[in-house]
C-alpha cells in the first residue's frame, strides 16, 4: 500500500473578473470530508519546520493562500514533496501520513482546513513511534 498516492492536489475553480479574484471551498464538495476546522500558519521562520508528525484521525487540505512554502510527505516507506505557491490549489493527506512543512516565504500563509475538532491525543510526534505502527499497516 502507498498512502502517499491518495495525496491528491485539488484544483480550485477561481471566479475572477475585474475587481480581482475569488476561490470557494465547500465541505464534502470541493474538500473531500465534512470541515469541522481551519487554522493558519503565519509568521513562520523560513529556516523552521512545522508539522512534524502524523493523525489518526485527522485528514487535511493545505492551501498556500499567499507566499509558498514545501511539504515533506512521507508513510515510512514512500516520500514525496509538494511545492505549494498557489491559492488556486489544495493539498488533500488523509490520515496516518507523516508530514513536515518548511522553506515558508516571507509573509506567507498557509490555510490548513480538516474533518476533526483539535485533540491533541491523536498527534504521533514520535517518528520512531510513527514508523513502528506503520510497519505494522503497511
Ligand atoms: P502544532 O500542532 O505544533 O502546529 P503545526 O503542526 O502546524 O506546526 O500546534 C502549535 C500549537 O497550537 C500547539 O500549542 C497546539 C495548538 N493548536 C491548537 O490549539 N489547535 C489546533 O487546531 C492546532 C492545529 C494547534
């Protein structure tokens, strides 16, 4: 099994005319699953790396509404990187994929939208431990 391969980029339709331009993002619609969240990351220190861990429970879109910034995908066996410098497209992770966020532009914003309320007991931050249950999986 390859988790990585249902890490799918979604793109967005914008409504553009000339008062400039729009994106809508719908639950169960546009993103895969029911939005019960969304945060965003600002303010980042391009030499910091976010994430770091993987959810059980949660899924994710990520959406790089301005700047850019990379996205270190990995299930223990497969790794992929995403390069996010558009808001015209989401990156759809399901569950249980270890991720790392970093290279953030100045003034960059990444807008994170998922189907959980925030628990923190869901979180693996150990990799060793991550790697473990995926051997297990995969
Ligand atoms: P953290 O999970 O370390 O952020 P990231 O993985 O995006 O780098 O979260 C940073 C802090 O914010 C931490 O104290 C937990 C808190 N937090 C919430 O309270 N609610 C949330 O939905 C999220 C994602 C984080």
């Amino acid at each position: 099994m390859n988790l990585l391969e249902e890490c799918k980029i979604i793109n967005f339709s914008e409504s553009g005319d000339e008062r400039g331009k729009l994106v809508a993002i719908e639950g169960n619609k546009t993103i895969p699953f029911d939005v019960k969240r969304i945060f965003y990351i600002y303010g980042t220190d391009q030499k910091v790396i976010r994430g770091q861990h993987a959810n059980k429970d949660s899924e994710f879109v990520l959406i790089c509404l301005s700047g850019n910034c990379k996205v270190r995908l990995t299930d223990g066996l497969n790794e992929k990187t995403v390069v996010l410098d558009t808001p015209k497209v989401g990156l759809y992770i399901p569950k249980m994929v270890w991720k790392d966020m970093y290279d953030f532009s100045s003034g960059s914003v990444l807008l994170v939208v998922t189907n959980t309320y925030y628990n923190k007991e869901e979180y693996i931050r150990d990799f060793n431990e991550y790697l473990s249950i995926q051997k297990e999986l995969l």
